[in-house]
C-alpha cells in the first residue's frame, strides 16, 4: 500500500502507520452495519493501547461475511475504508482510496 500511493502521487503522499494483526472486534457481523464494524475496529484498537484519533485513516479487513454484499467500501473524503477479507489484495484499497487521489474509478488498477 506504501509503495502504492507513493508512486500514484508521484511521490507526493507519504504513507505512514500501524498495522496491527489479529484484532478482535467480535463476532462476524450478521447485518452490514458499517457504523457498528468500524466502532468495533475503534474500540478493540484502544484496548491494544493505540488510538485512532492519532491517525488520518482507519483500514479495516473484517472476516469474510456474505451479509455484506460488496468487497471494500468507503467515504468521500476518505478516513476509513472496510474490506470483506480481500485486504491481502493491493486493488482493494487503491479502488477504495484512489478517489481521494483524483482517481477514476474504473481507471485505477
């Protein structure tokens, strides 16, 4: 992902963070609240001693769950992007993150 958005933005975007493995934000979701998954993220975050207000951006790859019927979703502007257990993937968070680069979207991998 580092590398990524430094050659997209022809080195303009310094990509920088913590990647933190094996969080547990709880059961698998049954519905796809968005609002509950990332309050989950937030809150199992700060139980590790990090807190997100520190950081631009919050990405979060949540065990695969056929509720949710889409493989990443995000906002515009982007400040937090959820993926559907394809966050192993590079596409995933350029298609999600690229639009706040100025990216088409069907233009961006």
């Amino acid at each position: 992902m580092r590398n990524y958005l430094k050659r997209a933005s022809f080195g303009k975007l310094n990509f920088e963070g913590a990647f933190l493995e094996n969080v547990n934000i709880g059961d698998r979701p049954s519905t796809c609240d968005t609002k509950g998954i990332i309050a989950a993220a937030i809150t199992a975050v700060f139980a590790l001693g990090k807190d997100t207000a520190n950081y631009d951006y919050l990405f979060i790859d949540i065990s695969r769950t056929p509720v949710c019927k889409w493989e990443g979703l995000a906002v515009t502007p982007v400040n937090w992007i959820i993926s559907n257990n394809v966050g192993h993937k590079v596409w995933i968070w350029s298609h999600e993150f690229g639009p706040d680069l100025g990216f088409i979207i069907p233009k961006c991998y």
